[in-house]
C-alpha cells in the first residue's frame, strides 16, 4: 500500500485470507513509529482508497488511543500499529497460512 508507505509506514505486508476466513480477503498490515504518525498513516489510506476506489470505511476502531488503528473496508482491513502493539499481537502470526502478497514496485 503505497499510501501508507507514503506516512513513512514500515514493514508493510498484505495479506490474503481469500478461502480462509469469512469476514475479510486481504488484510494490510503496517506499523507507524508514534500516535501522530499512526493517525497520519490511517487518514492517508482513507483519502487515498475515497480518492481511486471511492471507497469509505463502513468503521474505524482505535483512532483516538493510535496503538492500533483498525480500518473496515469491508473485504479489506487496514491495520495500523505501534511497534508494540504489532508484536503483542502478531496477526502474521496468528494468519500465518495466508498468502503473502507482493507488493509491486512503481
């Protein structure tokens, strides 16, 4: 995801859960290194996918907090985390038989 990339965002992966779970095809994980720039990263993606897809979140949950940003965008989750929180929760981990998706370059 370019647009978190663009905030700076590291250790972008996106992940696709297609035949594995019911509630999302891709999860994009990255991680922001503070509050601001977690907030930062997650209001890019927003403006970026409204801007080339029209697409809106139907919700986004940890906004305020910034330790874990979620965005819902129905088929596709946004994760944006702290370093600690990211590890704490290791969603590669815990989707480790999802396919890992590359990322083109531009």
């Amino acid at each position: 995801m370019r647009a978190a990339e663009s905030k700076k965002a590291t250790d972008t992966k996106v992940l696709d859960l297609t035949g594995i779970t019911s509630f999302a095809d891709y999860f994009v994980i990255c991680t922001g290194a503070n509050a601001r720039q977690i907030q930062a990263i997650a209001d890019e993606v927003n403006l970026q996918l409204k801007r080339r897809a029209g697409e809106l979140p139907i919700s986004v949950e940890g906004y305020k907090q910034a330790e874990w940003v979620l965005a819902d965008y129905g088929d596709l989750l946004v994760h944006v985390f702290s370093p600690k929180a990211r590890e704490n929760y290791g969603l590669e981990r815990l989707w480790r038989h999802a396919k890992m998706v590359e990322i083109p370059e531009e």
